[in-house]
C-alpha cells in the first residue's frame, strides 16, 4: 500500500467509515487478506484500496455470503494468486452464495478455480466502489467524530486487549455508555470476563449482545459456553440451538451441543450434531 500520510487510513477510521468491527478487520490482516502498514507508533495502516476492497468484502457479506466460505474463498484466491499480487487489486461479486472474481473479461471461483458464465457483466461490484476518490479523502471532521464515537471507543479497547486488558474494559465500558446496544463491545467485554472467571458478568454481557443483535451467531454461542460452564446444560443446548438458526455452519456449536447432549444422556441429539460437525470439517 501507499505508505505516505495523504492516502493512509488508521483502524479506527476503517472501521468507522465501512462499518467493521476491530476484530473483523484484524481478521483480514492476520489472514493475510491486506498486506497493512506500520505507522511510526506502531500503527496498522490502511490505503484507499484497501478500503476499496474492504467495502466489497462487506458487501459480499451483506450478500449472506457465510463468513466460512468468504475466509475458504479468500484463502485460496491468495494461494492462487502471484506472492506479489494484493488482493485489494481484484474485484470480487456475490453469485448466489459463492464468492467470483472478475479478471479481466473472466469470471471464476477462486474455491474451485473454474471459469462461470457471466450473466451480469455490471454486477455489485461497481456499486461496491462508492467511496470517495484517493484525492479526495474523507474530509477531518468526519474522523474526529469516528474517535469521539462509541465505535471509536470500541477499536481503542479492542487494540488494548493484548497489552492491558484493565485499559480495554474501561474502553468498552466507554463505548457502551455512549451505546448500550453495541452488540460487539457486549461480546468483547464477556469474553474478558469470561476469561476471568466472572461467569455471571459474562453472561449478563452476552445477553444484552443477544438483546441488541438478536441474530448474533457469536453472542449465541458465547452464551452457551458460559451457560456450559456454569453447570446449567439444558439453557446451554438452547444458545447453542440459536447459534446455529444464526448461522448453521457455525461447526464448533455442533460440536458443543453433541458434547452437551451426550453430557445430558440425547444420544441420538449428540450424534446428530456430531455428524453435522464432522461433515463441515471435511467440506473445509
């Protein structure tokens, strides 16, 4: 990416401008999706077309693209492509529920590497650039307002949490004064107390992420675990029952509800999920 201050772009003014959590976006870089840049603090930082692509990718999500197949697709585009060719340079489409990528007058699956016919040559991708051009960046104003934000206090704890967990609550704290319906920071903030062993404090954020975002498959889950430890199974098996009506392909909650119908005597429950499990390990 271009590394000069004009065309570079901090995490928190990522995820204020698209949309993205902290953690989705530090997904991307860790998968190796964008290649960003160390600011002279140590900052991540971001170019224009990164934020280009990033748009895209949500969009594709937004196009009930699971975010199993978006990563297994990602995954093997990268291996597929040239070690020093960015992903950000490509443009991708929903098909239904398969990720596509137009190379030129081409359209193909980077899971399968086969060619499709192309019956939209204008697709969402050209809807998916509508951001504001490399020399014309986001004006000021707008990042201040992103900083003073609930989001913005959001990003802040979500980049403490290796270094000072303490500093991170109090920034998600931060954030849900600002909004008490911020789903993610509800999430967050259960898992540090759920690493703490405040169970009940864990639960409690869990519930309000599921009160906030009622289709949250992570929230779902999360609460399940703690309900797991907690020695309360049967509500257990019912988050992890709404985990996967959020989403199904979720594999680790079949594999917790077999765990825990086995723990409750459902045999045949278990086994189900079970075989659900082992089936989307093999399909991955």
């Amino acid at each position: 990416m271009a590394g000069n201050a004009q065309s570079a772009y901090t995490a928190e003014e990522v995820t204020g401008l698209l949309g993205l959590s902290a953690a989705q976006l530090r997904g991307y870089v860790r998968a190796g999706v964008l290649e960003a840049e160390r600011g002279a603090s140590g900052e991540l930082l971001f170019s224009f077309q990164d934020l280009v692509f990033l748009r895209v990718v949500k969009n594709l999500a937004n196009a009930r693209v699971s975010p199993r197949r978006m990563r297994r697709a990602l995954r093997s585009l990268r291996e597929r492509l040239p070690e020093n060719q960015p992903l950000s340079g490509l443009r991708l489409r929903a098909e239904g529920r398969e990720i596509l990528v137009r190379e030129d007058e081409r359209l193909w699956s980077p899971e399968s590497g086969q060619y499709a016919f192309d019956f939209e040559p204008t697709g969402p991708t050209s809807e998916a650039l509508a951001l504001p051009t490399e020399s014309e960046p986001a004006s000021a104003e707008p990042r201040v307002a992103i900083r003073e934000s609930a989001e913005g206090w959001y990003v802040v704890a979500a980049e403490l949490e290796d270094s000072d967990s303490d500093q991170a609550r109090h920034a998600y704290r931060r954030a849900l004064e600002l909004d008490p319906k911020h789903a993610d920071a509800h999430i967050n903030l259960g898992c540090l107390e759920h690493e703490t062993g405040r169970l009940h404090a864990a639960e409690s954020h869990y519930q309000a992420a599921l009160e906030a975002s009622p289709d949250h498959p992570i929230a779902a889950f999360n609460l399940g675990v703690v309900l797991e430890d907690l020695k309360r199974f049967e509500e257990a098996c019912g988050a992890y029952q709404r985990a996967l009506e959020c989403d199904p392909d979720l594999g680790d909650a079949h594999y917790n509800l077999a765990r825990v119908y086995d723990r409750l005597g459902h045999e045949t429950a278990a086994l189900r999920h079970l075989k659900a499990y082992r089936a989307l390990q093999q399909g991955s």
